[in-house]
C-alpha cells in the first residue's frame, strides 16, 4: 500500500529497514512547483549529505545533537532539544542552490529538509535558536506558541519556514485561512507542507482541508510523523484532550510573503477573542 493517502494530500510515516528516510515531498509527488520536503531519523554516528542541486535547503534540527556542514562552512555541536516538545527553538542550517548539507548525528537526531527554488542569492549559515522568532497568538482553546525559523528573521529566496506547538485540546492554524490566491496586497499563493509531531506520540490529531466550493473538502487524522500537504484551500488543526500537536510548517510560492484570508464563516471568532 502507498504510503500516500487521501488523494495525496496525506503521506503518512514511512521508514524502511536500514533507512532513515521517513517522509520524501517532491513537487513531483505533490502535483505542485514550489515545496519540497524530507525528514530523516538518524542514529549516533549516521550521517546524510543533500545535494541542494537547483533549490535553497533549511536543515531544521527537530531533536539530538549534531555536526553540520556546506561545501564552504562547518558547524560543530548544534542542537539544543531531545525533543520538539522541549520549549527550545531549534538550530537549522541554510544553504543555497548549488550547494549541499551533509548532518552528522552526534546523538540520536531528526532532521528536517525544508526545499524550495533558489537563486543563490545568499550564503550558507547557520539559524541559532536566538536567531528565531517566538511568538504566543490567540486566547483560550485557540491558543498556539509558534517559532519563525526562516521567516521575516531571515532572507532567503522563497522559502519560508516555521513551527508551531498546539497545547492539548486545543486549535491551530485557526480561525480558518488560505493562500492559495496570488493577489497581494490581499493574498499571497504559498504551496505548504504540515509535518506533525504528536506528544505522547501515540496521539493523534486532526487535520481539515477545504476550498470555498469544497471541490476540496477533507478532514484527516494525522499520527506522529505523517505530513500534510495544502495545495490550496484554508487548513485548520485540531488536538484532542490529553495530547499536544506540534507541526513543522514549509512555505513557498510566486513571492516570499505571506498574506493570507480568513475563512469569512469564521473570521467573527478574532474579534470576539478581541474582547477576552
């Protein structure tokens, strides 16, 4: 059986015997142009090197520890959190078009490969946890701590990069929105991926997808590890009771800015949280 699901919209957790491959997203697979994705589990001592070809790569350090490095720079020892769960942002690593990452575990590691189209208009480095943007937004249930990775912190050609921690019971990525539409200053079209982690990874979480015509309209139960793709349409995510979601968001399209339309069924839920 595919490990891609629900009109390939959900890829769920894949590792074969002696790999560490867990989650490979292609334009190709996806039926888009811009986002790009892998996820690896790594154990002490394995190393992978991705050859960055004719795309800019941001190598998401999720948990252990690790050396780094591009064909010009080195980096020894990163990484601050056993798990994605820790409150910590993370270390990544950037490198342009043209260019490679090879990751030594030092610890256990997982390693995310955050791809999108580059010019080679910048220089590898390296994204401290001090680097990082965090943030708490909304009130109550709709409470969410989210981290910018490569974000408005950082430049990069097209890819835009961040995390964000639902607690238990809670929702996400919520009230609805979209952009999928390439009319700014209104909206902007960004293709992006959904990779959740789930604690206790046990858990399970939910995962809406649908348009204003609901010529697309799904709703997934995503475990730790699957990986949601959103071509269009607004996303919102839901945690059950006893469980905290986390997901790491990848984003690219026509232009590096993300503007996005609320769902207008739902937009009165913002101004009501306004007044708590």
């Amino acid at each position: 059986m595919s490990h891609l699901l629900s009109k390939n919209r959900l890829s769920k957790k894949h590792q074969q015997t002696g790999q560490t491959q867990t989650q490979l997203v292609t334009p190709k697979s996806a039926n888009w142009r811009y986002v790009g994705f892998e996820a690896h589990q790594l154990k002490a001592g394995e190393s992978i090197t991705i050859e960055t070809a004719t795309d800019e790569v941001c190598a998401v350090i999720l948990s252990g520890k690790a050396n780094a490095n591009t064909k010009l720079e080195a980096w020894k020892n990163i990484g601050d959190r056993m798990s994605v769960f820790d409150q910590k942002a993370p270390y990544s690593v950037y490198s342009p078009a043209q260019d490679e990452i090879r990751i030594e575990a030092i610890t256990d590691v997982e390693v995310a490969f955050c791809k999108a189209p580059g010019k080679g208009g910048f220089k590898a480095k390296l994204i401290s946890p001090e680097q990082c943007q965090y943030e708490t937004r909304g009130v109550t249930s709709n409470t969410r701590h989210v981290c910018n990775i490569l974000f408005g912190n950082e430049p990069a050609d097209s890819l835009l990069v961040c995390e964000v921690i639902t607690p238990s019971g809670g929702w996400s990525s919520y009230p609805p929105h979209k952009h999928d539409t390439d009319a700014a200053p209104a909206e902007t079209q960004l293709e992006e991926t959904y990779y959740h982690k789930i604690d206790p990874p046990q858990g399970f979480a939910f995962q809406r997808v649908y348009t204003d015509d609901r010529s697309i309209d799904e709703t997934m139960a995503v475990e730790d590890g699957d990986l949601v793709m959103v071509p269009e349409g607004y996303h919102p995510v839901g945690v059950p009771h006893g469980y905290q979601s986390y997901y790491l968001n990848v984003m690219a399209g026509p232009s590096r800015n993300w503007i996005f339309h609320n769902d207008p069924d739902h937009e009165w839920i913002i101004e009501r949280d306004k007044q708590v």
